[in-house]
C-alpha cells in the first residue's frame, strides 16, 4: 500500500511480516519527530548545531499587558509579558541564535503584535516577514548568516 511505501521510505527496518505492529510502529515512528527540549532561552541546549529554531516567546510589553482582554489574565504572566518593549526575550533571543544554527540554520520567532517595536529597535536587520494563509502576523525568519552579520546590532542593544 501507499503507507507501507511511505513508512518503508523512512524505516527501511520495517519487518515486511507485519509492517504495521503497533509495539513496533509506535517506536520507530517516534525516532522520526523532532526532539524536543525545554530551556530558558539557550540554558539548557546542548553544545550543538540546529537547522531551525522556532520560538513563540512572550513579546507582549508593560503597557499592553495591562491594557488586555479579560480572557487573557487567564495566561501566566511569563506567557506574555517582556518587559518595558516586550523586548526582553526577543533580544537575547537574537543575541545568542547565530551560535545554535548551522551554516544554513534559521531561525523562525513569532513577535506578533509587537513587530513594529522591533523593526524601530533594529531598522537595519533583513527581517523576512513571513505571510500565512489564515491570520497570523509578525512571524520573522532570519538565517545563520543574516544573525551573524547582525551581531554588533544585536549586542548593541
């Protein structure tokens, strides 16, 4: 079938007896997904070499977080609120990627609502403003080279 094709593709140890044995599938299809690693901006990351980096940090300043919706004092406050600018994370953010990529890593980070804030703080950084089909705004993507090219910018701040 199709799906023993595709799984093949990816697990070419799968037994052909029985392809879809689940005490065997769930594991094998598990090394397949990305790993996941919790850590306070860098911290925690090993000494290693990322493709991509994706963070939706909070990026939400003082002023907004007390001017939000009642639905939103349900979230944590280190879910949203970053400082003065909803900078803070951001910038170290920035500060530190370049270190954590690849030669042809990027990094991906959702500023939202904030963008604006971010674009007066480094008006010279390449930001790539990606677009998505149903809403969703102020997602950026810089690469390996971009960062490091940035660098006196970021530290600057």
């Amino acid at each position: 079938s199709f799906i023993q094709q595709i799984f093949r593709k990816f697990i070419p140890d799968l037994p052909e007896q029985s392809p879809f044995d689940p005490k065997l599938l769930t594991w094998k299809i598990m090394g397949l997904l990305p790993g996941l690693i919790e850590s306070d901006l860098f911290e925690n990351i090993p000494g290693q070499k990322f493709d991509i980096i994706v963070s939706n940090p909070p990026y939400v300043s003082e002023q907004e977080v007390s001017e939000l919706d009642r639905e939103f004092s349900f979230e944590p406050g280190r879910g949203l609120a970053a400082g003065k600018t909803g900078m803070d994370i951001v910038v170290p953010m920035l500060q530190q990627a370049a270190g954590y990529l690849s030669d042809h890593g990027i990094l991906v980070v959702e500023v939202g609502y904030s963008m604006p804030t971010l674009v007066e703080m480094l008006p010279e950084v390449p930001f790539t403003w990606l677009e998505f089909a149903h809403g969703g705004e102020g997602v950026f993507l810089l690469t390996q080279e971009q960062l490091h090219a940035c660098q006196p910018m970021f530290d600057a701040l």
